[in-house]
C-alpha cells in the first residue's frame, strides 16, 4: 500500500472513531476506506480488518463514557451478553453469503429512524422514566441483544445509530446515556464478529492495529464532545449520519 494511501487510511480511522464515538456509523466511513484502498482484499478480510480497528476506538469511548454517565446494568449487561452470540452468527453467515439482500429493508428502517428523531425534537433529549418497564427492558435486550448485533455481525455501518434508537424510543433513555449504552453493547458485538473473521483468518492484523490506534484518538474527541455538549449535539450528528447511511446505501444499490 503507497505511504499516501496509507495515510488517509489512518485518518479515515480517526475520523470513523469520531463518528463511532458519537452516535455510531463510523463503519460508513471506514469500510469504503479500506475496499478503495485494498480493491484485491477479500470482503471478509476487510470487514474484519474493520472489527478489528473499531472494536479498541469503541472500548475507549465506553471507558470514556462510563466514567461520567451512569449506566443501567439492568438492560445494558444482558443486552451486552447476547451481542457477542448475535454478531458472531451475524459475521459467520457474512463470510458466505451477501448481505445485499438486506439492504433495501435497512434503508426503509433508517429512514423511519430519520423521520422519528425529526419529527419528535424532544425524544432522547430528556430522559423518560416511564418507560422503563419490565416489558420494555425485556424487548430491548431482545431487539439491541440479538437483531442488531446480528446486522453488525453480517454487515455493520449504523450498528450504533440502531442501538441509540433502540434505547431512546423503547425504554426513554436520554441520547448522552444512549450512547454511553450503546458503546458498551458494541463493544461485544465488535468482539462476537472479531472473533469469528478471526477464527477464519480474515484480518490483516497489522493494518488493523494501525487502524486501532486512529480510532482510539478519534473516539477520545468525540466522546469528550458529547459529554460536553449534551444530548443535542447528539441528535443533529445522528441525524447527519443517518442520511449519509440513506446515500451511502441507496448509491450501492444504484451502482
């Protein structure tokens, strides 16, 4: 790989643990990174060679994160349990399968997720309580512990926009909590699909380590930025990221 390629590798990674950090997506940003700068690598090696470079940016930002913000445990630990089995057979079936079947029906949903957080301004910005019933709980750790860790597994970019939303509209979580929460489940859903690309020699270990130290000076930024700036700054980048998800996405399918 030419030093200039390199490079901008480098820095696509400490922009995608900015992003990842903040509201999740970073994948958007760094999956296309690699497949332009290694076109011969096989897909499998690139998405674990990502899962490798993210998982250190997104457990330095929910060290960052849990330093500050106090976590629920009692929806956070299990959903984080079943994260790992939930991408590990998300990553498994990635390596045999494409995953563009799927994609038409993630951009149905982001973009249910974009006309949500729009058209309700005060959802995630305060904290509702009164959601956080047994039941809700209950369908959390279902929906954030194995469908979205399996997504991440199979394919990944947005893993963190779908927990946020996960733990915003279902159980009232404020975004800063919200992505506090989502950094932890991430991180085992990051370690599930590592270990199987992994286990089947798809990682180029030593460009993800280079990768990992990028994301981890990224993702030190923007979690510093969002316990600053709060849960506002939150929702305008999530908003950001899920229309870039919607091109991203919708100019594959063109293409």
């Amino acid at each position: 790989m030419d030093p200039e390629i390199l490079g901008l590798l480098l820095l696509a990674g400490v922009a995608a643990g900015w992003i990842d950090a903040v509201v999740g997506g970073g994948g958007l940003l760094l999956l296309p990174a690699l497949m332009v700068a290694a076109p011969t690598t096989p897909l499998a090696t690139l998405l674990g060679t990502n899962k490798l470079g993210a998982v250190f940016g997104t457990t330095s930002a929910a060290i960052a994160y849990a330093r500050k913000v106090t976590i629920d445990r009692r929806v956070v630990l299990p959903t984080a349990a079943l994260a790992v089995t939930g991408s590990g057979l998300g990553a498994a079936l990635a390596v045999a399968l494409t995953a563009d079947v799927l994609k038409p029906v993630i951009m149905v949903v982001l973009a249910g997720v974009a006309l949500m957080v729009y058209l309700r301004p005060t959802m995630g910005v305060v904290s509702d309580p009164r959601l956080g019933t047994r039941n809700r709980f209950l369908a959390v750790i279902a929906l954030a512990g194995l469908g979205v860790s399996f997504y991440d597994g199979l394919i990944g970019p947005g893993t963190g926009v779908f927990l946020i939303i996960a733990f915003t509209a279902v159980i009232g979580m404020d975004f800063v909590s919200a992505s506090a929460s989502a950094k932890i489940v991430n991180v085992c859903t990051n370690l599930g699909a590592l270990t199987v690309f992994s286990l089947g020699g798809h990682v180029d270990w030593m460009l993800g380590l280079g990768l990992a130290f990028c994301t981890i000076v990224g993702a030190q930024i923007g979690a510093r930025m969002v316990l600053r700036r709060g849960s506002g700054f939150v929702r305008a980048v999530l908003l950001v990221v899920v229309l870039a998800l919607l091109v991203r996405m919708g100019w594959d399918l063109v293409v």
